[in-house]
C-alpha cells in the first residue's frame, strides 16, 4: 500500500496565527518554573518556622506567606506566566498551547537539582521523559489538527455546570479526607482546577473579541476565579509535602489534559482531527500520567 501524501497533506493544517501563540506560551512556561521554584522556598520556610499541621496550611500560615519575600517574587512570575498563557490562547487553541506548559517540567527538574542538592535519580528521569513526551506527542499532533471555533453559549452553560460539580466534589473531598491527603491528591485536584481556569480563560477571551460581555460571561469569570483560588490553595499544599519538580508534572500534565477533554468534548476543537490523531491523542495522555504517578513514586525527595 502507499502512501498518499497529497491526501496526508491535505488532512495537516495550521493556522498561521499559531506561530505566534506557542512561543508565548513556551515564554509563560519559563515564568512558570521559576515562579514554582521561588513559592516552595517561601512555603518550605514557612512550614518549618511553624508547627506542621495535617490537613491543610492553616490561615496563620498562608498569612505568613505574604511576609516571605521568595513566595511574593514566586507568585508575581506565575501572574506573569498567566499573562502570557492567556496571550497566548488569544492567537492558538487551547488543545495546542496548554500543554506546552510541560518545557516548565524540565527547567524546575533542573533548577530544583541545583538548589536542593538533590540529583533526580534514574526513575524519576524515566518518569519526566515520559511527561514530557507524552505532552510533546499531544501538542505535536495538537498543532496540526486543531482548529480554532467559537464557543456557544450552550457550550458556556455546559461547562459551568461541570466546574460548580467539580468544585462541590472537591470542597467535600477536601474537608472530609484532607488529613488522609499527600502531595498527589492535591496536584491532581490542582491540574483539574487549572483546567477548567485555562478553558474559561479561553472561553472569556473568545466571547470579548467578539463583542460578546454580558452576564454569562461574568458568571464564567466567577467560576473562573473560585476554581484559580481553591487551585493555588492545593498547589500551596502540594509545595508543602512535595518537591517542586512533582508538583510541575502533574499540574503540566493534569491541566492539559481536562483543557484539551473539555476542548474536544465541549468545544469540538478536535472535530476534524483524522482518526490517527485521536489515536495518537490517547497514548500521549496515557504516557504523560503514568509518568507523573512514577515520580511521585520514584521522586528521591518525595514525601510518603
């Protein structure tokens, strides 16, 4: 059989406008490191300058937190990866910039090396290749077979609807089984959050260009900062019983992954994708999340 490369052509697109949106992202994934490196050093010191608590930072605790100038530098580079991740969904689709955010995985691996002393050992080395390129393969795939549409209300609602249950379920989860809660538990519910942030984002950028700001898209902005707030509460916690490098993998991954359902699902950002796209889809997924559980296994600074 041969292979017909004209037809194979015509099925591999890209949108020009693209080229501008992924090295915005890869400059958001760069802020991303460096402010996730500088907020668990401001997390780290504060946990150990006062009695660690199960369950949670406490309020004493997060209000120290504004007093250590490592996390406040910390958290002005993340509002600047923010910035240039929401710069960068205003050029792309969210299914090709999200998950670039993994780059931001292999420059903390490095970075948290350097500063703890503490070389990453074979199996998490394995585990971070296997995020990166199961992220790599997605957004690979991603930026030659999304396409760019413009989001229904119906579509709004939808999502709203999932957000206020995925935000319910967590706060339970949360008050019932936070002493039972490791660094794992709470970069997943992180990622999920952050997922449904970069999908509102986008949604909210999507219906402003088109002139489109009434009280639905106030309420996405709502739902928008409730799920950023309890999100960066759970990353706080994640940087308190892991190391920062953990914590990257799985928001890098996780988030990426929910974006790019509720990208394909909902927003049918995939609908023209061949059938060895979604394929291709479901592998890269399945690689970059059994690579996060490795690490948080095999991380030598992992906590049990």
């Amino acid at each position: 059989m041969t292979l017909d490369l004209s037809e194979l052509a015509a099925e591999i697109t890209i949108d020009p406008r693209q080229a501008i949106g992924i090295p915005l992202a890869l400059v958001g994934a760069v802020f991303l490191s460096l402010g996730a490196q500088f907020q668990h050093r401001g997390v780290t010191k504060v946990e150990a300058s006062t009695s660690l608590v199960t369950g949670g930072l406490n309020a004493r605790q997060l209000a120290l937190l504004l007093a250590r100038p490592s996390w406040v530098l910390g958290t002005l580079m993340l509002g600047l990866a923010i910035a240039f991740q929401l710069s960068s969904l205003a050029f792309a689709p969210l299914i090709v910039v999200q998950p670039l955010g993994a780059v931001a995985l292999v420059i903390t691996t490095i970075l948290n090396a350097r500063v703890s002393r503490v070389s990453p050992n074979r199996a998490s080395l394995i585990a971070i290749g296997m995020c990166v390129a199961g992220v790599g393969l997605f957004v690979t795939v991603a930026a030659f077979t999304a396409v760019d549409k413009p989001v229904t209300d119906a579509d709004l609602i939808t999502i709203l609807v999932v957000l206020a249950i995925v935000l319910v379920g967590a706060g339970l989860t949360f008050s019932g089984l936070r002493q039972k809660f490791s660094a794992i538990f709470y970069i997943i519910g992180a990622g999920i959050l952050y997922g449904f942030v970069a999908t509102l984002a986008k949604v909210i950028i999507n219906r402003v260009q088109h002139g489109n700001f009434e009280w639905l898209t106030l309420t996405c902005l709502l739902g928008l900062l409730l799920a950023a707030g309890l999100g960066g509460y759970f990353v706080q916690n994640a940087y308190a019983s892991g190391p920062p490098d953990l914590v990257i993998a799985g928001l890098t991954v996780v988030d990426p992954l929910v974006a790019v359902g509720i990208g394909i699902i909902v927003l049918g950002e995939a609908s023209q994708a061949p059938l060895w796209a979604v394929i291709a889809f479901l592998v890269a997924g399945v690689i970059a999340i059994w690579g996060v559980f490795l690490l948080s296994k095999y991380h030598p600074q992992a906590r049990v």
